[in-house]
C-alpha cells in the first residue's frame, strides 16, 4: 500500500465511562481520534473545553492532556490511533 510505513500499527477499540465516573487518561505518544457513539460529557484537552454528543469526532495530537469530564450519560467512545513504524504505544 503506497504511503504507508511496513511496520506501521493501528489500533481501535470501544471506550466506555459510566455516568459520573471520572477518565483517568494520561497523554499518549500518538496522535488520536475519537467518535461518540453514546452518551454526554464534556472534553478537555489542553484549556480547552468542549460539549461531546453521539456523533461527535474529536482530534487530539499525541503528547497533548487529555480526559473527558463532566460525565452526564454513560459514555460510548470509539477510539483510533497509528503508531509510526517501529514504535509502540
């Protein structure tokens, strides 16, 4: 596949947080997607602070704090990211 390093690795899986829980998430060494399946809360990355939803699509650079907060509604989260080749998260 062109433009895509051979030692590349990608990976994705469901995050779920139950209403009122806390995210104990630290900053990763990847960059990130996430994708709202469920639910509400709000999300903080760095200072700045945003109202998530189903459907919503979050960006976050790697090195970057990061956590939702606020938690109304149990939350549903599918989460992305790629390592470069020859590095693990």
């Amino acid at each position: 596949m062109a433009g895509v390093h051979p030692r590349a690795q990608s990976l994705c899986g469901l995050y779920g947080i139950p209403a009122g829980d806390q995210d104990p998430q630290s900053p990763h060494d990847t960059d990130e997607v996430y994708y709202v399946l469920e639910g509400g809360a709000s999300f903080l990355v760095e200072d700045q602070r945003m109202d998530v939803q189903p459907g919503s699509v979050l960006f976050v650079a790697k090195g970057k704090n990061h956590r939702f907060v606020d938690i109304a509604e149990d939350l549903s989260v599918l989460f992305f990211f790629a390592t470069p080749g020859g590095s693990t998260t």
